[in-house]
C-alpha cells in the first residue's frame, strides 16, 4: 500500500486527544476540501510503497499502543483490511480516521473517527462529500466519534439537518472543532466553536497539534 508517512505524536483530536499516538498516512484521497491540510497526501501515488510487514516493523520502534490509521482517505484503501487485521493481531487500539465516504465491514477497528465533510469544505460543483447510507452502516457498525470542523455559526443548522438523517445517532458523541490550520485562527474561532457546543450540547473538539505547533508537520 502506499504509505504518504508514518510517525510518532500525540492525537490532536476527538475523545483520545492527547494520547501519544502512532501515525500511518495513507496516500490518496477522492475528495478536495477547500481547507485540507494534507494535500501533499491527496494523490493515490504520494508516498512510497510499504508492505504489511514493513509498517509493522516501523511502528514497532515506537513504545505506544495506540495507531492512528489516517490519510488522505484510508477507506478507499483495498488493503486496509490486511493491515488492520495485523495491528489487531499485535495488541494495537486501532483508530480510523475517515471522512465517511466509503463503508467496508469487519475491520479490526476500535474507533472510527468519522469526519464528514460540510458545505464549508467547498467541493467542486456537483461534488457532495456526504452520503448519509454510509454514515448510517459507519456509526451502526462501529464504535465511532463524529467530528464536525465548524467555519461559520451557520454550519451548526447543517450539521442538525444531517443528524437527523441518521439513524440511532448518539449525540454525546458529536463534536465541533474551528476551521484552522494556524494557533491564531484556532485561537480566533475557538470562542465561537465554544458557544455553539454551549448551545447545542456538542463536544468542543480541540486540535492540539495546531494548539502545539502552528501546523507544522509530524512533530
Ligand atoms: S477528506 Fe480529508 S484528506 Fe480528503 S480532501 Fe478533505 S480534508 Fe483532505
């Protein structure tokens, strides 16, 4: 499979932020959000080729339990299956982190973090980066968070609309985290993001890797 990066931090979002973290990025992705900030890892060929065994023998050198199984979009991967059947086999708590595009059953997976994507995300006309019968299999089938990147107070009223799509959706476990890709515009939008948890009930998600080091790369 081909592996855009592999390296060891902590998670910056969600319900496990802070847990150092192993990281393997997956190349290529179907989807062109208009704020990505891992467009280096967008194209399917971006990285190098890894075998199973060779990310297993990476990670290995690192002492944490936790992988982060990222991309990119990990979901369009025909391999991932073989990989995290390997993690699981390890003793690894794997986590997906997935826009919710694309649904595969069975994986070893003990988190699917589930980020879909909103209007803010400005695809290309015609392009919706949503599919609601995918997020229902996702969120039915796997222990999962829901974290939405809030640019405008106005997405919180789309963020409602497409709850209420989903079946059986547990609201505890939808978060809201600022559109930012620096500390200053995390700093900026996090009053606003913070109100609307107030107001909604939604956790406040933070990005503790923008928080610690401005968008710099695999620190
Ligand atoms: S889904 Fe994720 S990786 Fe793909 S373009 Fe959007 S932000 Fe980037």
């Amino acid at each position: 499979m081909i592996v855009s990066e592999i390296f060891y931090s902590l998670q910056g979002e969600g319900f496990l932020t802070g847990v150092p973290s192993v990281f393997i990025r997956l190349a290529g992705c179907p989807l062109r959000c208009k704020w990505c900030d891992t467009k280096y890892a967008l194209d399917a060929k971006a990285g190098r080729d890894f075998s199973v065994e060779e990310i297993i023998k990476t990670i290995k050198k690192w002492p944490s339990r936790f992988v982060v199984i990222t991309g990119g979009e990990p979901m369009v991967n025909l391999e991932l299956g073989g990989l995290t059947a390997q993690l699981k086999k390890i003793g690894k708590h794997i986590t997906i982190e997935t826009a919710g595009i694309k649904f595969i059953a069975n994986l070893d997976c003990d988190l699917m973090s589930i980020s879909p994507k909103l209007g803010n995300a400005k695809m290309a006309d015609g392009v919706s980066a949503l599919n609601v019968a995918v997020l229902n299999e996702l969120t039915a089938n796997y222990k999962y968070q829901l974290k939405f990147v809030i640019d405008f107070e106005d997405d919180l009223a789309e963020i409602k609309q497409l709850l209420d799509k989903i079946k059986n959706i547990d609201l505890d476990l939808v978060m809201l985290m600022p559109q930012a890709a620096t500390r200053d515009e995390l700093l900026e939008k996090s009053e606003m993001v913070a109100e609307l948890c107030r107001q909604s009930g939604f956790v406040f998600c933070q990005r503790l890797q923008i928080l610690l080091w401005d968008g710099r790369r695999n620190i």
